[in-house]
C-alpha cells in the first residue's frame, strides 16, 4: 500500500481530541498525586510505627502490581460493591493510585538528602515545624525531587496509553480506532509517537529550567 500521509489530514483532528484528553489525564494524575506522595513520603518515615509499617506496606503492593491491574480494578471491579466509576475518573484514580507511591519515593528521597543540622537550627531558632519544612527543608529538597520525579512524570505521559483498555479516548485508543478503520498503522502510529514525545519533552524541559535556576541560586 505504501505511506500515504495525506491521511492525516483527514484522521489528524480526530487523533488531537485524542491528545487532548491525554494531556487532561496527565495534568490531573500530576496535580492530584503530587500531595498525595507528600503525604506518602511523610507517612514513610514517621516515627508512629503502624502507621510508617501500613504506608510501607502499601508502597510496595501498588508498586508491584501492573497499572493495567489498578485500572481494571477500578473500572471492572468496584462495580461488583456498587461503585460505578466513569472511565475517565477511573483512569485518574487508577494512574494515581499507582504514581502517588513513586512520587513518594521520589520526595522521600529528596527529604533525606537534607542535612539534619538544617532541623536543629531551626529548632534552636524557635522556627515552628511547619515553618521549618516549607521554608527550609523542602526548598533545599527539591533540586534532588525533581529529576527523578520528572522522570516518573514521564511515565504518566507514557502509561496513559493504558487507559484505553477501559473506555477512555485517549491518545492512543483513538489510533487504534483509525488504524481499524484507513488500516494506515504507520502513519498513525507515527503521528501519536510524535505527540507522546512532544508531551514528554515539555517535561523534561520543565526539568532543564528548574535545574538552571537552582544552579545560577546556587552561584549567586
């Protein structure tokens, strides 16, 4: 059959709806997870036992179980105990039940790259703890958070592909919609492969910008 790219310009609006819920899906999973993961991060070295053993516990069943597994949980399964989720909110919750521990990981990590002497200073100035940690501790944690967390972030972007398997038109569900109907693969294909990468290059660049800022602080 050859490549014929001039079928794009015919399925090409249809493929960018597709994108724009993608990019829907990734700035809510972001937004609501990034609290979460604080929360988890915190939770994983708090000194009350059950709870720091509980979220450990947590951390390590949703990192090991494939995202597809969450997202059929909560599309397919919550049903059977009377709760029907919409596959988009669905796809949200799913996404963030499985970030919102890496995430974690990611700002946990950051948290223990702070000296300690940084709370004992604080303490000695009469500084209150949730002073100490926004002004101080957490500023001097980001630059370690953010690469990896960016990395994650990706991830979203890339695992969001998955949410097509329980109804939701994204990026990716909508290619397969067009490759079934023109059975243009290729030209499809490499159109969403542009997009992924476009969207995942706007984070990364996100993290170029924030490391440039910290190291022309840090000079300063």
């Amino acid at each position: 059959m050859g490549l014929d790219f001039s079928i794009l310009i015919e399925i090409g609006p249809f493929l960018m709806r597709g994108a724009w819920v993608t990019v829907q899906l990734v700035v809510a999973v972001l937004i609501i997870s990034a609290p979460l993961a604080l929360v988890v991060a915190l939770a994983r070295d708090s000194r009350v036992t059950w709870l720091a053993s509980s979220v450990a516990v947590l951390s390590w069943i949703f990192r090991g179980i494939p995202p597809l597994i969450i997202l059929f949980l909560v599309y397919f399964a919550m049903p059977q105990f009377g709760v029907d989720i919409k596959p988009f909110p669905s796809a949200v919750i799913g996404m963030t039940l499985y970030m919102m521990f890496y995430f974690g990981e990611c700002i946990r990590a950051g948290l223990t790259s702070v000296d300690p002497g940084q709370y004992q200073a604080a303490k000695s100035l009469g500084l209150p703890p949730f002073h100490t940690f926004r002004r101080i501790v957490l500023p001097q944690a980001l630059p370690a958070v953010v690469p990896p967390y960016i990395s994650h972030a990706t991830e979203v972007v890339k695992g969001s592909s998955l949410c097509a398997t329980i109804a939701v038109a994204e990026l990716t569900g909508n290619a397969y919609q067009q490759i079934i109907t023109t059975y243009r693969a290729f030209e499809s294909l490499l159109f969403i492969g542009v997009v992924y990468a476009i969207l995942d290059s706007s984070l990364l660049m996100f993290q170029v910008y924030a490391e440039r800022r910290w190291t022309a602080r840090s000079h300063r």
